[in-house]
C-alpha cells in the first residue's frame, strides 16, 4: 500500500527534522526513522490504530511525542498530519 504526505503534514515532518536536528546531529534522522516506522506499521495494521476522529487515525511514533494522524483511501494512506502531541490536538482538522 502506498502512503501520501498532505503537503502541511509533510511541512510539520520536515520542520520537527530540522529542530531534531538542531538539538543533536543525528536525532534528525532518528526522527525521521521512528516516523517512517509509525508509518509502516499503520500501513501493514491500517485498523489497528485507535480511531481519533471518524475515519482518522492515529498511530504513535516510537520515542518521540508525536504521532502519525492518517486516512485510508482508495490510493492508500493519506498523512493528514505529523502531530507534535503537546500541540492543540483540532489544529489539523481543517486538512480532511
């Protein structure tokens, strides 16, 4: 199955790269690997994540406070966000 950034997603993915990075050399990558692994797992399990909002799910990325919000369409996946978990949890609900 195939998976797909919302483009304000895949902003909020690069930017917490960037301010991982910043922090540590490295912990970038390491961000951007635990995110691709909550990825993974949401496509191999797609229904196994907690629903967080009708169709949306959630699935949490290891290590870091964030979590993958996420839609399964015809296409495959649809990331609807890259969710810092210390943000508003509504912000992204305009992108469905």
């Amino acid at each position: 199955m195939k998976f797909f950034f919302h483009p304000k997603a895949e902003d909020e993915f690069n930017h917490a790269i960037e301010y991982y990075e910043s922090l540590q050399p490295g912990l970038g990558f390491d961000f951007s690997r635990e995110v691709y692994l909550a990825i993974r797992r949401a496509i191999d399990y797609s229904e196994a994540w907690s629903i967080f909002d009708g169709r949306v799910r959630r699935s949490l990325v290891k290590r870091f406070p964030y979590g993958i919000l996420y839609s399964e369409e015809k296409q495959g996946l649809t990331i609807i966000a890259v969710m810092n978990l210390h943000r508003h949890p509504d912000y992204w609900k305009s992108r469905k």
